[in-house]
C-alpha cells in the first residue's frame, strides 16, 4: 500500500502555528491584559505571566492545513475541526474572561462530540464486549456515549497541561500511535488527518518547550483534547478489522491520568474540578526534577518533566500497535499500564513499591504541598 505524506498541507499547518504563537509573543503588550496567564494558583510552576491563547495559532493553523490539504482530507478535516468549535470557544473564554466552571466546559467538549456525530453521522457501536456493544446498536445510547468519550479525552488533555511541552508533546505521541494504527489497518486518510494536526501542534511546541513563552490555556488543551478523541473514535469506527480498544489505548496516559484523579478527588471528598499538585507530572516535579535538579533553574527543572513523563506516555501507544487486533490482549494492557502508573504514583508519594492510598493523610499532603 503506497502512503504519501500530505508535505504541502503538514508544512502549512506547522509553519502557520509557529508563527501566529511567536506572533502572540511579540504582541503581548498590546493584549497581555486579556490574555496573560497569572503565576498565582495551586497547580501554577511558572515565574512570570504568559500568554494562555496557543490554542488560537493551534486552530488557524488546522485550518490552513485544511486549506492545503488534498480533497479526499479535506472533506474529512473540515467537519471535524467545525465541530471542535464549541470546545474551543468554551476553553478560549475562559483564558480571556478567567471565569468558569470545569462542569461547563466539559458539556461544551461533549457538545463538540454530538455535533461531530451530526456532520459525520459517525459514533461508536462497539467495543468489545456484547451486552454494552448491544446498547450501542441504539443511536441516540451510542450518541451519547462517543460525546462523553470525547469530552473525556479533552479533560484529560487539560488536567495534563500543567508544565512545559507537556500536553502537546503526549498529544503528538497518540496522535502518532493513532496514526500508525490506521496506516496499519489500510486507513490512509485518518492517518494523514494525524499527520496534518500533528503539524500545527508541533508549530505551538517549538514556542512553548522548553522556554514556556507561550501556553495552550483552557481553549487550546480542550480543542487539542477533542480533536484526539474525536480521531480515536473515527480510527476505531473506520477500521472493523482492529480491536476498538486500540485506539483507547493509544490515548492510554491522559486517560489514566483522569481517571486516577476522579478516583483520588472523590477519596478525599473533593469536587471533581478542585485542583491540586497531586497528579503524577506534580509528583515527579516535585520529587524528582526540583530535588534531582536542585542547582538548575526553574525553567530548566520545569522542562524536565515532559520527556520523564512521555517515556510512561509511550508504554500504552505501543502496547495498542502491537496488541491492536486482540481486546483481551489489549484490556490486559490496559491494566498493565494502570498498575505501573499506581506503583510510580505510590513511589513518588509514599516512598514505597506499594499500591497508593487514595485518600492522602494529611501529612503526605501538606508534603506535597511544600515541595
């Protein structure tokens, strides 16, 4: 099978994202009082206020690779980044006007998923297991479903996005596992669509890692986050010869990274929204990176923690290329990579090889809390 990369369409994208950020830097004087992130706030690591609009050079920089991109893509491009809009807007709003509520915006993300079903008339009907592939046979249960699915992977994307490189950088590792994935399964089409976002992510990573001049900020961490999801759920639909659990487990280190905090924040009776420095990029900030790195700067110690943690994030994205046609070897997997992320989160947090206790005592929190 002969694949071409879309050269025109991928360049466009990353050039226009590179430029539209440096761009955003070099203008901040005249939109820094909407647009400058304050180094204030629990999960805040940075020194000084940083533009949060990456998300804006992001997006113009998808549509101008959907501009160049050849027909074939772009029918297929177009809806979907049509469909990201009330993700983002939700996201971008919240960067300008700094006021809102997670619950909102994640109902905008599920309302990105339900407008995508509706360009495309696509949505998930299966995923391994009988009784629940049966309900997913009923259109408006299978709705819902791919919506919340999404919605997740994009708050998953925004819990990540808390040190330089870090959540874009994991974005272009499962939009490369994605891509392969459907390049393996005969999809041509979905994996050049990977290639072409892959392209404008990277623009925005070039300014942001490792001086962190610019940040995605809620708008960019949520279209980044629907458009993965979004394509996991298209690689699954569109590739009947793959387990629909390749796909997810390509996306496998955001996804734990939610549903670990779900789990710890319901523990301690916490709302699902309430940040902390608990998650596990905190962590090996914390105790690895400013304790390994004591005599580095803050930026460099900043910067450190996105190749430590993309080496846990490409476990999951080859275990799914690798087990992509066995649900059994993949929900195997998927255990796998849940067990070895609760045993580094144990190590971090307890200083032992022990499964964690969800609910901190209030030592190990104030710990954490002054490292």
């Amino acid at each position: 099978m002969f694949f071409a990369i879309p050269h025109l369409a991928l360049a466009a994208a990353g050039f226009a994202s590179l430029a539209i950020c440096l761009g955003i830097v070099w203008t901040t004087h005249l939109h820094g009082s909407h647009t400058l992130d304050s180094e204030a706030g629990v999960q805040k690591v940075h020194q000084e206020p940083t533009p949060r609009i990456g998300g804006v050079a992001i997006l113009i920089g998808c549509w101008i690779g959907w501009f160049f991109a050849p027909p074939e893509i772009a029918v297929m491009l177009g809806p979907i980044l049509i469909a990201a809009l009330p993700a983002f807007i939700a996201g971008v709003t919240e960067d300008v006007v700094k006021r809102g509520r997670v619950t909102e915006r994640l109902l905008a993300t599920c309302a990105s998923g339900v407008l995508a079903w509706w360009l495309t008339g696509d949505s998930l009907t299966r995923v391994g297991i009988g009784g629940v592939d049966w309900l997913l046979a009923i259109t408006p249960v299978s709705v819902l479903f791919t919506a919340f699915a999404v919605g997740g992977v994009a708050n998953a994307i925004n819990i990540i996005d808390g040190f330089n490189g870090l959540a874009s950088s994991t974005v272009l590792v499962c939009l490369a596992g994605l891509g392969l994935l459907a390049f393996l399964g005969g999809d041509a089409e979905m994996a050049k669509i990977c290639f072409i976002l892959g392209g404008a992510t990277f623009g925005f990573l070039l300014v942001n890692y490792p001086s962190g001049k610019i940040f995605l900020g809620d708008g960019g961490a949520y279209l980044l986050g629907f458009l993965l999801g979004w394509i996991a759920v298209m690689v699954a639909i569109r590739n009947p010869g793959m387990s629909p659990w390749a796909p997810l487990l390509a996306c496998g280190y955001p996804i734990l990274e939610v549903l670990f905090s779900m789990a710890r924040r319901s523990a301690r009776t916490l709302k699902m929204g309430h940040p902390d420095r608990l998650h596990l990029h905190s962590l090996v900030w914390s105790r690895i990176a400013r304790k390994w790195m004591a005599d580095s700067s803050s930026l460099k110690q900043n910067s450190s923690v996105m190749p430590m943690m993309l080496a846990y994030a490409l476990i999951p994205v080859a275990l799914s290329i690798v087990y992509r046609k066995s649900t059994l070897g993949l929900m195997f997997a998927f255990v796998f990579c849940a067990v070895v992320y609760a045993f580094l989160y144990a190590r971090l947090i307890h200083f032992s090889w022990v499964l964690p206790k969800l609910r901190l005592t209030k030592r190990a929190q104030k710990d954490v809390s002054n490292h």
